[in-house]
C-alpha cells in the first residue's frame, strides 16, 4: 500500500486505535479521539517497538517519510533507533508550563492570563517536578476531582480544558508521544453549564438604580452600565482608550477584539455621558493611569455584591448584562442580523467571507432605539434623560 495525503486525511477513527502500514515499518496508527500519528514499527532483540514520527497534519507525509527513512537506516545498521541519548531530554511540567505560556498562550490567546492562573495555582504544585511523560491519567482524574470536592466544579472543567491543550502542545511539539497523552479519553466531571441569566425589565431598572447605592468605584460603575448602554464585551469596555474615540463612534481596534476585526460601536448621548472626556484611557487603573482597569475588576465587584445579596436581584455577571441587551433587541424590534451586527458576533463562514458591508447605520438606530428603551425602563419615561448619578470629570 502506497500511503498517499489524501488517503491520510480521510482515515476515520474507530472505537479502538487502529494501525495502517505502508510497508517496511512505516506506519500511522489513528486513535479513537482523532489524533493520526505516524509510526516507525521495529522488532530489535526479539522486541517489538514504536517510535512517534509526529502527528498528522502538523507533520507532513513527505515530512514523516524523511524522518521514517533516518531511523531505517539506523536500524539497518544494526542499532536501536529508538534507544535513550545519555542525557534525558524528557522536561518536566514545569518547564512545559513555562513553553506553553511563552509560545502559545500569550502569543495567541487573549485569556492567556487564565491559563497562567490556574496552571500555577493547581496543576504546578502537584506536578511541577514530574517528567511531562511521567504524567498518569489517573494524576489528571485525581487533579480534577480535588477542584471539585473543595465546591468548584466549573473551575475543574476549565483547568480540564487548559491543561488538556497545554499537554496537546507538547504533542504538537514532540515533547511527548501521543499515545502517552494522560488526558485522552478525559471527560468534565461537572456538567457544563450554558449560561442563559438575562435581566427582566424590572431587573434592569433594579440594578440600574442599586448601582448608585454600591460602595465600588466610580470607574467601575460607568463600565457596568456602558455594558448595558453598549452591549460590548466587559473586557472591552474596560481598556476603552481615548484615541479609539472619533466623535460619535468608538472603534474596538482588531486586537482588542474577541474575533479579531476592528468593531465601530455607535455612541449614544448616554453613553458619551458614561464615557467623559479623559484623554488617555476612559477607565485608568488604580495605581496606574497608564493602564486601563483591570479586565476582571467588574466581574469581582458583581459578584461581590450578589453573593452579599445587596443588588436584590438573581445573581449574574458583567456579560449577562450584555446577554440582556441582546435578548432584549429583537423585542423592540431590532432585526437579528443588526443586532449581530452590533454585538461583533462573527457571521456564518460563507457569510462572513462574503458580506463586507459595515452595518455603520443599522447600528446606530438599533443603539439608538435600545438607549431610549432602556430610558423608558429606567425612568418610566421616555425622553427623560438618564441620571448618572457620578462625576465624569477625568
């Protein structure tokens, strides 16, 4: 059999690993989950053995055919291909953890800071001195279940998540086999909860009016209610800056954007209230006005307060009041595709390639038709202007 690219790429996987050989020891074995490693397969001193090549489509066929050939040889001459250099190059978790966070998560990920959290904090001290191969799938069962008892569930299936890539990193990297990957066949111990909290009509007016009431920061009480005028992304909303501020509009420049694209929000006079007049960042932090507010500082203020119950309301986060404003459009009318549109959610593939048009006027009228809604909620009368009930001064 001549292996071919696409008679690789078509190989499905079954309920049990299978391996597919094209003959003199070159070989791709295709696990249950997906994962299609080549292989060197090899009998010396009477033992059978298997050497990774690498993993399909990372490594190529011309690319594990080159490797394939350099460990024939060594093998032809009568020498073990896969026998251990003296010095162990093997790195243990911490080191990996250190490559992961240096050239993946913060290269790539914008909620790098995550993954750097919990890889410390819960992985590192049970881990950290283990050979990465050394790592059992019964350490990663055991590692999740003690996230779990101590009453954090949700906080396990997201280190189930981040570890899992960090160890598919290493995969990726030839760090470690496939094969030896400890979280294959791993499942969340928790359900995983699809948040659905949005705010009534009269959660809004609840919130809007015991917000003014809070012991929080005057910062950080304009950036929940600029979720809630806007419907932007919290994370968003706090690293606003001055220069992405053209007149009536504000410009989420690609990076700071979720999918990447640059996003024209249209302001409304609320939120030109909400936003004022500072030169640098709208929302500086603390102890330093050269940085924006921290991007969890909302989120910790929230949560706060409804554990304390003091917003008298269910509890809910920073990113259902966005979740309010989406759910609330369609009510009064706005068409679903504006309120994507002003939400920044990335259209359908075939969608989203082809339709360039900016939206710039169907935005501004369904911002504007929500602003004066949410006046009507909050005021119980429409054209009323909204209180603030804050100094705007920078």
């Amino acid at each position: 059999m001549k292996f071919t690219d696409m008679m690789i790429r078509n190989l499905k996987p079954k309920e049990k690993k299978f391996y597919l050989r094209e003959g003199n020891g070159f070989a791709i074995c295709v696990y249950p989950s997906g994962v299609k490693s080549w292989m060197f397969i090899y009998s010396i001193d009477g033992m059978r053995r298997y050497i990774s090549l690498g993993n399909y489509p990372g490594v190529s066929l011309g690319d594990a055919k080159s490797k394939y050939h350099k460990m024939w040889e060594v093998w032809k001459n009568g020498k073990d291909p896969g026998a251990k250099p003296i010095r162990e190059v093997v790195p243990t978790v911490k080191t990996l953890v250190e490559e992961y966070l240096t050239k993946h998560a913060k290269p790539k990920k914008r909620s790098w800071k995550t993954d750097e959290r919990l890889l410390r904090k819960e992985l590192l001290p049970l881990w950290g001195k283990l050979k990465v191969n050394d790592v059992r799938k019964r350490d990663v069962i055991l590692l999740l279940e003690g996230v779990v008892e101590r009453g954090a569930p949700a906080t396990s299936n997201v280190l189930l998540m981040v570890s899992r890539k960090m160890f598919n990193f290493a995969v990726e990297r030839d760090i470690l086999d496939a094969r030896d990957n400890p979280f294959l066949g791993v499942r969340p111990l928790s359900a995983i909860v699809r948040r659905d909290r949005t705010l009534s009509v009269t959660e809004i007016k609840t919130f809007w009016d015991k917000l003014e009431s809070l012991p929080i920061e005057d910062k950080t009480r304009r950036v929940l209610k600029l979720i809630l005028v806007t419907g932007q992304r919290p994370g968003e909303i706090s690293g606003m800056h001055a220069r992405e501020i053209d007149g009536d509009w504000w410009t989420i420049p690609s990076e700071r954007s979720k999918n990447k694209k640059a996003h024209r929000v249209f302001l409304t006079p609320l939120a030109k209230s909400l936003i004022g007049n500072s030169t640098g960042y709208i929302f500086p932090g603390r102890n330093d006005a050269e940085k924006p507010i921290g991007r969890i500082t909302a989120t910790n203020a929230v949560k706060t307060h409804c554990e304390e119950g003091t917003f008298g309301i269910p509890p809910f986060t920073p990113h259902d009041l966005r979740r309010t404003v989406a759910t609330h459009m369609p009510r009064i009318g706005v068409l679903r595709e504006h309120r994507e549109a002003v939400l920044n959610h990335t259209m359908p593939t075939v969608e989203g390639t082809y339709d360039l048009y900016s939206y710039d006027k169907e935005k501004q009228r369904a911002l504007e038709r929500w602003s004066r809604e949410l006046e009507r909620i909050v005021t119980g009368e429409s054209g009323k202007v909204i209180s603030i009930g804050t100094s705007l001064m920078p």
